[in-house]
C-alpha cells in the first residue's frame, strides 16, 4: 500500500533541438507539464502529452492543468491506495481527458514502485534489459535533405526509421528514400491528414516494402481505416483512434490495422496500456511504444513500458539528446546501436534535475492533502 501526501505541478518550455514539421504543422518547442506526487518518503513523476492546442487529440494543457487542480488531485491527495490500479478506478468515474488522468496514475506507479525499491518495468511485467528504437523524422525541406537526415540515423544504428507525410508529401521522399536504403525497416506517419478518398495515393505507398502507415485516416475512426486496409498491401497502424483496450479490440476486429501504437498517455496511463498490449497480443498483432516528443521523464517510463513481450516492434525512444540540450532528468537516457538501456533503480529510474528546472519553469503550484 502507499500513500499521496502532496503534489506538485511544474510547467517547463524547452526549446527542441531541431525543427519538427508534420502533417499539424511546425515544432520548434515543447511546453511540458509535470506532475511529482509525495507519499512515504519519495517520489512519483509522471508528464503529460497533451498540447497546448488540441492537434494531435482533444485534450490541452490548460484543460488538464485545470482538472488536475480541481477534480483529479482533490480525490487522490491525503488517500492510502493498495496498488496504482486503485487509483485509475478511483478516477474511473470521470469520462474522457485520459491524458490528464494518466499524470495521476503514471505518478502512482512510479511513486509505488519506488516503494518498492523496483524497477517500473517489472511491476508491469516486463523482463527485457534494453529495448529496440527507432526515430521518427519530420517533414523536411526537400527529398535529398530526407535522404541526407535518414542516412544520419541509419550511421547512428536506430532499428527504424520513420518518416512523417501529408497530401502532397509522400510517395515522392519515401521512393527517394527507399531506392537510397532497400534493405532498412522503413515506415510512415500520417497523423490523420488523409481521407479514403486518397487511397490510391495511398495504395502507390505498397511498392516501398514499408513495415505500417500509421494512422493515415482521421483520429476518431476505425470503420474507414478498415475500408482502407482491405484495399493495401500494407499493414495500417493504428494510433490516435485506439483510447481504451475496447478501441483496440474494435479495430483489429473490424480490420481497421494489424498494428497498434500505444501511447501510455493516449489511453489513461499504464494499466490500460497493458490491457492494450494483452488485447493485442491476443490477436496476433504486434504493438509498439509511440513518443510525444517527450522530456526524460516521459521517455523513462516509455522505456519501462517497453519491456513487455509483445513490444515486437522499435519505438518512438530514442536519445533523450536528440531532442534537447538538456534535460529534465539527471540520468542520461541514450540509445547506442539502436538499443535503449532501461533506467536502473526503482520506479523509472530517474530524478528531476531541479536546479535546470527551476530555471526555465514557467509555473510551480504545490498541493498538500
């Protein structure tokens, strides 16, 4: 058992190492919000992905930032809970927001396991010691600065390499970049910018031996996407419409994919994403841990979530360095050879660099039961 004493919300803007463009737009930051609950002596991180515009879902960080403070921590600060579960039902009650309801409970299982005096990944039910990763690309300036940023990663040894397209970006850089690398794991991401009207552009995409397209329809369907799938070659990946387990059974059901991206974030935290993990592995489908460009706390627990069985596929976590010039976290969180150690020590592993923190924070809020 364990107890949430107190909490605390930070709010940090760090500037990306790299331009980012999709099919949403351009990156240059990230505004990552934190959340630390106290009980027993230590303490559980947890970050949220939701943006600050609802692009990639509904959710927004001022929305959850709010419901943290009024709905969210008042039914869990001052509580005993005998297991993390405890807290996702204790939270079960309120519809929707997943994002913001999995900064509560991916805190509750690292502040449980740290507890513990375990590793995250084995409360979870993994047993690997390293996980594979891959990278995913941004839209870039033309098709030979694409091959040019892929060659980079490819000398860098990631296991995949995956290339963000939209209407008008898309079969152009991923022929270049086949025909310039035949023999890497190649796949795409759409981020809901097609419709089925486009599935002929999208059908010409079989020819690249791609491994998935990732979620080239909109974010809330699974009826198109089986429609879709029915007339590639190509396995579909599911991302932004898989929320919930249900989600998740639905579409491989229907045939909406043969793929599932899990975002521990996008489906209410760890508990339901390894109900998702298990539904999928149930279907024969291999999943793989999607990132929001993530700071290391976020990354960690990616990490952690990782190290279960049916993660078959490279992830979304590569080198925390890529991303920024510092980071959040003390510990280094760094691929070599495509292969991403997993955080050693209990919880996930890491602790919050607090004097960097302090420095670029944009807000501070403390809570005691």
């Amino acid at each position: 058992m364990f107890r949430i004493d107190g909490a605390e919300i930070v709010l940090v803007r760090l500037p990306l190492q790299f331009r980012f463009e999709t099919s949403f737009g351009v990156q240059t930051e990230k505004l990552v919000p934190l959340l630390v609950l106290h009980g027993d002596g230590v303490q559980g991180l947890s970050e949220g992905t939701m943006e600050a515009a609802p692009m990639y879902r509904e959710e927004t960080i001022a929305g959850a930032l709010n419901l943290l403070r009024e709905v969210f921590l008042p039914r869990v600060l001052g509580q005993t809970f005998a297991n993390p579960e405890a807290v996702d039902a204790a939270l079960g009650s309120f519809r929707g927001n997943r994002m913001a309801r999995a900064m509560v409970e991916m805190a509750a299982w690292d502040l449980w396991a740290r507890t513990l005096g375990v590793p995250l990944g084995t409360l979870l039910g993994g047993n690997k010691q390293e996980v594979e990763v891959g990278v995913s690309l941004g839209i870039q300036a033309d098709e030979a600065a694409t091959v040019d940023v892929v060659r980079r990663h490819v000398e860098q040894g990631y296991r995949r390499i995956k290339l963000k397209i939209k209407p008008g970006w898309d079969v152009q850089p991923v022929r270049a970049v086949r025909e310039a690398f035949p023999d890497i794991r190649l796949t795409v991401d759409a981020n809901s910018a097609y419709t089925l009207a486009d599935s002929g552009r999208l059908a010409a995409l079989d020819a690249f031996d791609l491994t998935y397209i990732e979620q080239p329809l909109a974010w809330d369907d699974l009826v198109d996407h089986a429609e879709l799938q029915r007339r590639l070659r190509t396995p579909l990946c599911l991302d932004e419409s898989v929320a919930s387990a249900q989600d998740a059974r639905k579409g491989l059901a229907l045939g909406a994919g043969r793929v599932i991206n899990i975002k521990v974030a996008r489906v209410g935290g760890h508990a339901e994403a390894r109900r998702v993990h298990d539904v999928a592995e149930s279907f024969g489908a291999p999943v793989w841990c999607g990132g929001m460009l993530e700071s290391g706390v976020g990354r960690a627990h990616n990490i952690h979530l990782s190290t279960l069985p049916d993660f078959r596929l490279p992830g979304d976590t590569s080198s925390a360095s890529r991303y920024w010039a510092t980071d959040v976290v003390n510990e280094p969180l760094e691929a070599t050879n495509g292969l991403m150690p997993v955080p050693e020590g209990p919880g996930i592993g890491v602790t919050l660099n607090r004097d960097f923190i302090g420095g670029v924070s944009e807000l501070h809020e403390e809570y005691r039961a």
